[in-house]
C-alpha cells in the first residue's frame, strides 16, 4: 500500500479518493484539470487492481466510472471527432454556440463513458445507464438513453468475453 501513496501522490494526486464529487461537478460545468488524463486514469485502474488484490472493503464504482469517464473523453478529444461534434452549425461565426455545443456533446459522451464502466464494473448494463442517469447526469436526452443502452451492452459484452477467454 506504500507503493500505492507514492504513486498517487507524485504521479497524480488527483486520483485520490473516489473521483465521483469531481467527475459530477465536470458535468455540471467545472473545469478540473487533469481529471480525465492518461495518467490519471492509469493511476486509478492501478490502484483499485492493489487495494482489490489487498484485501481491503471498497467500492468499485468510483475508479471504473473514471475509467470510462476518461476513456470516453480521451476518444473525444481526437482532433477526428470535431466535424461530428459541431454538425449542423454552417455559420462559422457563431463560436460561442458552437464551444457551448461541443462542450454539451463532450459531457454527454463522458456520461456514456461512465455509464460503460458501471456496467463493465457489475456486469449490468441497465444498471449502469440507471446509475449515470439518476446520480451524475445534469442534461440527459432520449437519444443519449439509447447511446448509453448501446455502450453498456458492449462493455459488458467485452468484459465478459476477456473473462471467459482465460
């Protein structure tokens, strides 16, 4: 667990605790930085692999919801998903409306992104649409329900499919 403190504290302090306070409040507008990196992510999944491998009584929800959160926003921050993200917009002086979209749209593929590390955490793909929906969600759609249904499916299809190829 000694190696565990290091790591968190010089590589990346922010994935101390459970990650949920920060990743609601990014979808709630705040800007954190480095919540959705690289390292902080492989710091979380390394983490919660020690303290499980430990022994201890945590949850789970936490790390994998940050996981998914920061894969989901690491795919969406490619500069190859900006003409999908702004469609629809032809003026190209409508700046501010068009970060306001592509803001709203990066939160909603988040959300999704959590969403999948629920389901991939639990193995319940209802289960992880109801969770973002109902505790980290701020701005929901009909169509994100259907987004959502579709991304838990495959985590949990992925997850099952590397569990079983052992």
């Amino acid at each position: 667990m000694t190696l565990l403190a290091f790591v968190v504290v010089y590589l990346s302090p922010i994935s101390a605790g459970s990650s949920l306070p920060e990743i609601k409040g990014y979808l709630n507008g705040a800007h954190i930085p480095g919540i959705f990196g690289r390292t902080t992510a492989l710091v979380k999944a390394f983490g919660v692999i020690l303290v499980i491998m430990c022994g201890y009584p945590v949850g789970r929800e936490g790390p994998m919801v940050l996981i998914g959160c920061s894969i989901a926003h690491q795919m969406i921050s490619m500069p190859i998903w900006y003409p999908f993200l702004a469609r629809g917009l032809e003026k190209l002086d409508q700046k501010d409306l068009e970060a306001d979209r592509v803001n709203k749209e990066k939160c909603l593929v988040v959300t999704i992104g959590g969403a999948a590390g629920i389901a991939a955490a639990f193995r319940s793909p209802v289960g992880g649409v109801l969770y973002m929906l109902e505790d980290m969600a701020s701005y929901w759609t009909h169509e994100t329900t259907v987004r959502a249904f579709g991304a838990t499916m495959a985590a949990t299809l992925t997850f099952s499919l590397l569990l079983n190829a052992r």
